[in-house]
C-alpha cells in the first residue's frame, strides 16, 4: 500500500512539472503484443467512454440532498466531471499528494465539498449508512483478495441499504488488461488482484445486488453497478 502511496505522490510531483509517468516508455514496453493492443483499442475510443465516466453518472443519478464518496479518489474530481455533480462530494485515498491536490482544486474553484480523507479505502472515518451514492474506480486491481474483501465490507458499512455503488475490477485474462498491467508496473503500480469475475461475483454477492456488469477501460477492466443491500 505504502507503494502505491508513494507512486501516486511522484505522479502529482512530476504533473505539476508537466512530465508524465508514462512519457519515454521503454522498448519492452513499447513492442509488448499485449500493450500494442491496449494502445491501438484506447486510442480509438474516447476516454470518457472506455472509462464508463457517463453510465456511472447516469446509473448513480446525483442530486442535490445525496452525499457521494469516491473511494480511492485519485483527481476524478478534477478530470472526470464529479465537481459538476449535484451531491455532495467526498473523497478517499492513500496518497497526500492527491489530497493536497484537491483541496488545492476544491478552494481554487470555490466547490462545495464534503470531506476529503487521506487513508485506506479499508478503513474510512465515515458513520455507518453516511452515503447515498459511491464509486471505486481503477483501485481493486492493486489488491490481493483478502483486502479486496475488506474495502467491500467498508463500502456496506457506509453506504445507506439500496445505495448504488460502481466498483471495477480487471479483466486478467484480456491481453488489454495485461498490456495496462504493463504500464502500472513501469509507474511503480503492480497490479496484484488475484481473482476471476466469477469469484468476484461471489464474494460481491454477501454485500451488494448485482444489477449490470459492463467492460470498460478498452475492455481491460469490468464495471459493476450494484445496490447496497442489508
């Protein structure tokens, strides 16, 4: 966790310099058969697509009375349009840099926030039955499964029963997913989830109702959109 922390905190350092983790990537890389995929299929399609950003949007329907927790934030509020929510947003993640971040973007931009939390996605200082509404978007795959199990219980204990929560997971077998692996790897992310969609499911089902399962991330990754249930 501590890695990934730090490979977070680099990445918001080199950004305000305006260099990318991902610029000059090496030949390995770059002539990997399962990366030239992931770039060929990502390329094509429009971020705000493959990412699934708009059937999150439509699926979780923000209002103006809902509180939204974005577990493992990472700068969504920022880049992804959840600083143009009506609810109230409130994010989580491990690395200070982002926090610091976003603080800096939710003063500078005058929004109205809830809080923002640096910490583990496992562990939040949220009551029980605090959210209407959350997301954890690109964070499960840095995680084995007993702590995947863990972030799931987290998210029932704070989101209210029949919330809706939009989670994704990767798709270990899809060569996009191997070739985005690849490139986590390089910025200091290993990817460590170790599960099929049906095991997920699983173990998913003690906490949430499944109601859509997409492929999202240029078909690396499955997004799952669920209902709280208690």
């Amino acid at each position: 966790m501590e890695l990934i922390a730090e490979s977070y905190d680099k990445g918001i350092d080199y950004g305000r310099r305006g260099i990318s983790l991902y610029d000059d990537l090496p030949e390995y890389i770059t002539n990997n058969p399962d990366y030239i995929i992931y770039k060929k299929t990502t390329e094509s399609i429009e971020p705000s697509v493959y990412s699934g950003y708009k059937e999150i949007r439509e699926y979780l329907s923000p209002t103006t009375n809902m509180k939204f927790i974005d577990l493992g934030c990472c700068l969504n509020l920022m880049f992804n349009g959840y600083d143009q929510w009506a609810s109230t947003y409130h994010g989580v993640d491990i690395s200070s840099k982002t926090i610091e971040l976003l603080n800096e973007f939710s003063t500078n931009n005058k929004l109205h926030i809830g809080a923002l939390i640096c910490g583990s996605i496992h562990e939040t200082p949220f009551d029980a039955n605090y959210f209407d509404i959350g997301a954890c978007i690109g964070v499960l795959e840095y995680y084995k499964k007993d702590f995947v199990e863990k972030a799931l219980i987290e998210a029932h204990r704070i989101i209210k029963p029949g919330g809706k929560l939009v989670l994704d997971i990767p798709n270990i077998v899809s060569p996009a997913c191997r070739g985005m692996i690849l490139l986590e790897e390089h910025a200091g992310r290993t990817d460590q989830f170790d599960m099929l969609p049906l095991d997920f499911e699983n173990m998913l089902c003690n906490y949430f109702e499944i109601e859509k399962v997409e492929k999202a991330n240029a078909w690396a990754m499955f997004q799952y959109f669920l209902s709280c249930k208690k």
